[in-house]
C-alpha cells in the first residue's frame, strides 16, 4: 500500500502554498483538489489568522475603505418600557445599579436591581430580585418569607451597595457558583468605605468574603465577568481613592485576590466639549471582543440648565471596544477611535454628539428622557437574533432635586419615574459598513469551508472577490463568479460559481474585497459546514 502526492504549488508574497493535490489511492481514488495543504510560519508570513466572527467596530481587520463608511448603529428601544418600576410597599428611591443575565440551566432570565433606602447613612441599599420568562414581563417572586418581600440576602454589612453579579461558568464549588463584588462601609463611617466579594448557591443568599476587604472603594457598580482568553475573573470598577469618575480594571484568578487598579478609560479630547465624566461603565464579552457602555454624564450643574445646550445635566450610553479586554477605545459615530487621533484637531463637539449609542429620550415627551445608565450583563443576551441590552433611566435630569426641574410627563409626581428599560440590536450590528464602493480587508487566513455574511442588501446587493496578498483575484473566486447578496440576513451564505464550499481558499493567505451597492455589512464568519471525505484505499 502507497500513498503518493503530486502538489501544484504557487508562490505568493506571503510564501509558497499548496492550493491544490492530486492524490491517487488504489484503485484509482482521487482526492478532489485543495483538499491537502502544507500550512506553517512562511506561508503565514503577516496574515492574520481569523478566529470566529468579524466586526468592524475597529480596523484590525479593514485594509481599505473606497466609498464606503462606517456608521455606529443605535439600539431600538422597546415600546413597553419601562419593564420593572418601583410598584411595592417596601420598594424605596429607585430601581438604581441591576444586573441582568438569562440562565440556561434555567430556562429564565434573571434581575437583581438595587433600591437606595431613604436617608440613610452611609449610603446603603436593598438588593431585589425579578425573573423573567421572555425578558420582557418581569414578576417579583418572594424570596424572602420573613418579610414578605423580593429582597434578597445580602451580607449584614452597613452601606451595602453597588453590586454587580455573575453566575461563574467554571466555578466547581456549588456554594460559589453566584459571585459578587459589591461596596460598603462597615465601621458606618466614610473612612471605612471598601469594596468586596460575596457568594451564593443560588443568588439569593450570600455570605461575604473573609476578610472584607478585598479592594479600594468604588462608588459606582463594579461589573465581574470570566475572561476565557486570559482564564482569569475581570471587573470594571471605578478610578480611587480619592473617587473620581474615571473607568479602571481589576483582575484576579480567585475572586480574592485582585490586581491594582489600572486606569483603562480616562478624559481625552471627545470629552471636553460636553464636559463628560463617566459615572459607570457595564463591560459584556461578545464574539471573542469586549464591549462596554458607559454611562456618560455630561456638563454636572446643579442650576437650571441653559440655553441652547440640552445635554446639561444628563447622561447617556457610551460604547466602548476591547479586543484583549486590558486596552480599550472610545466608539465613535465611524466606529473605534484609534488613542493617536484623540489628541488631534478635529470637531470633538460634533464628534461627541454621534457618539451616543443609547440616547437619552425626547425632553417632557419620553420616560427616559433624563438620564440613561447601563444594567450589567456579564454575558451577551441575544434572543431571535437580537442582542438585549437592560438599562436605568428616568424622566428627570441628573440633579433634579437642585435644579427645580421636575418631570413633566406627570404634572402632580414629586419625583421622577425610574424604571428599567430595554433596547435591542441586531446580531452583530454595532458598527456597519456602508454605502457604494468597496471594503478590501487585511491579509487573513482562515480555517474552513464557508464563509458567512451579516448583511441587510435589500435595497441594492452586495458581491465578494478573493484577492492574493498582490491584489490579484484567485481563480474562481472573482466578483463576477459571486452570487450576489440581495436580502437581508445575518446568515448569508457565500457562494461562488453556486458553490457553497469555498476549502480552496482555507490555510492560504488572501483579501476578501466586499463590494457595497446601497448595502449594510456587519460582519462575516469562516465556518466549517461540509464533509470533506476521501474513501480510503485496499
């Protein structure tokens, strides 16, 4: 029995590869082409090796943009908002600082939102608890019999507060499958104020860690997630002692022994035209990148706003994007602004105006037309190929309470409405490209035998070429050969020559140029959906 090879070979910029095989078993089999290939560092040269699916909140991907931009896309926010209000006796001042995640184990979704409890001191909340079949009817289940109420068990701690929760994917101990991280002051005084950890079997009752203190304050919710890349827990904290509100970032392999701070959002240019500080920011892994809103509040006064100037005295939601989650970019109206161009000249105002993702609503008209801050989902929510994003808003600004602004929309309230609120993206859909022209990507290489499209082309098309790393079209896979997109989908399926299987352009170094009529692109994806059998010889 022998096996022999006969190769074509062709030499690229980026090696020599092996785009075809002839391979001859007995009795004549022959193996189809470009099923064998030799892949190692010579080949690969500088071609990025592609892992999962493609955005473009960034450029690491992009080579060349010809009459195509890039355009931040807005949540739509559901007409049922708000989805939980404060409707309970024991329900004080809020719902404020939430986290939200759907468990699979389950089958629900699951809310733990905070109620500040009226003049106390320090500051101090009360955590509660809502479950939700669909994401949308939330119910207050009686969690804790004693009292009648959906307050959960929270370490016996004076100023309990601003606790962010997630449920460990890797933790083997039941008793710490719930974690928290959560801040206090437990002599009562503001010189004790700490934040610290917390776990449960079940998120209902929790015991703190021992010791208590764990990490230096933060006066805003700390967010805990998994971090697969690095195997170790991350958490978005805010910048101190003293506070101040700056976005920092923690890390540590057990849950109690955490890093220093490490200030990864600071004030740049985009900020000083609105004069925005950033209260939170809620980080959620998606799709092998991190992305995390904030919580932008601008121009703090405690007068009457002015003229002219609506966004005093108001926040709203933020993007920013990570692709290590250790180093992060503020997201623009175009996209990801690379660290060099913030300390360039440009119109940061204008700039700083596109650069909401979730807005705040319509002044006297909208429930949430004061201030918009996140809910914490340590992992992404998506339902009918939507992404869920929870957030806290109000029909009052900031500072309501100083500046005689009262809400509108009720005439005879004391207090502005507070409730949580919902607002969903497409799969994919935080930064599109678009437009008439052509996306031309970096060198990449990919592992598989089909690539996928997220893309609406509904009012005109979209068609694909692949290109060597000289720029010349590989055979069969030009523009022409291309089937071309005319609907809207996240899950187009390229074909060339009507042929799904594109395993001839795998392990090979190549540019995939887009070219856009009137289309919207949001991402692509190698993936593997064939067989590739060969039968063997005698």
């Amino acid at each position: 029995m022998r096996l022999m090879m006969n190769a074509k070979a062709l030499f690229l910029a980026g090696g020599l590869v092996l785009i075809s095989s002839d391979v001859t078993f007995a009795g004549a089999l022959k193996a189809p082409p470009g099923l064998f290939k030799d892949l190692h560092d010579e080949i690969l040269d500088d071609a990025i090796i592609l892992n999962g699916k493609q955005l473009f909140i960034d450029n690491h991907i992009i080579g060349q943009l010809d009459g195509v931009n890039k355009r931040l896309n807005q949540p739509t926010k559901h007409a049922r908002n708000p989805l939980l209000i404060k409707d309970k006796a024991w329900e004080d001042s809020g719902p404020g600082y939430g986290t939200v995640l759907y468990d699979a184990d389950e089958g629900i979704f699951k809310m733990w939102y905070g109620f500040w409890i009226a003049d106390a001191r320090p500051s101090e909340q009360v955590l509660c608890y809502a479950t939700s079949k669909d994401g949308l009817h939330w119910i207050k289940p009686i969690v804790n019999e004693d009292e009648g109420t959906n307050a959960v068990d929270t370490p016996d701690i004076k100023g309990f507060q601003s606790a962010g929760i997630m449920k460990d994917p890797v933790e083997r101990d039941p008793a710490r499958r719930y974690k928290m991280l959560f801040s206090a002051a437990p002599d009562g005084t503001p010189r004790s104020w700490l934040t610290s950890a917390a776990f449960s079997h079940d998120g209902i009752h929790w015991r703190a860690s021992d010791p208590v203190a764990l990490i230096p304050f933060s006066d805003t919710q700390i967010c805990p997630y998994w971090d697969p890349r690095r195997g170790r827990y991350v958490a978005i904290i805010r910048y101190g002692p003293p506070n101040s509100r700056l976005v920092d970032r923690i890390e540590s392999e057990d849950f109690l022994h955490w890093s220093p701070k490490v200030r990864v959002i600071n004030r740049t240019r985009l900020d000083q035209p609105l004069s925005t500080v950033f209260y939170q920011m809620a980080p959620m892994p998606y799709e092998g990148v991190t992305v995390g809103l904030i919580a932008a509040y601008h121009s703090e006064t405690l007068a009457e706003p002015p003229e002219g100037k609506p966004w005093v005295d108001r926040k709203n939601l933020h993007l920013a994007f990570s692709r290590n989650g250790v180093t992060w970019s503020r997201v623009g109206r175009h996209g990801a602004i690379p660290q060099r161009e913030l300390s360039q000249d440009k119109d940061w105002k204008q700039i700083a105006l596109g650069a909401a993702f979730v807005p705040y609503g319509r002044k006297s008209v909208d429930w949430d037309w004061g201030t918009v801050s996140p809910y914490f989902t340590p992992d992404p929510i998506v339902v009918g190929d939507r992404i869920f994003f929870y957030y806290i808003a109000q029909n009052g600004r900031n500072w309501w309470t100083h500046a005689g602004d009262p809400p509108k929309l009720d005439p005879d309230a004391v207090a502005p409405t507070k409730g949580v609120g919902l607002a969903t993206l497409r799969l994919d859909g935080f930064v599109s490209v678009e437009g008439q022209g052509t996306l031309t990507t970096r060198t990449l290489l990919f592992i598989g035998d089909q690539i996928e499209v997220n893309a609406d082309a509904s009012g005109g098309s979209i068609r694909v070429e692949a290109v060597d790393p000289n720029g010349d079209v590989i055979e069969g896979f030009a523009r022409q050969d291309c089937a071309p997109i005319t609907t809207d989908s996240v899950r187009h399926v390229l074909q060339w020559n009507d042929n799904p299987d594109c395993h001839l352009l795998q392990a090979r170094p190549i540019k995939l140029r887009f070219h856009l009529n009137k289309a919207k692109l949001y991402s692509f994806t190698p993936r593997i959906r064939h067989t590739h059998f060969v039968p063997s010889y005698d």
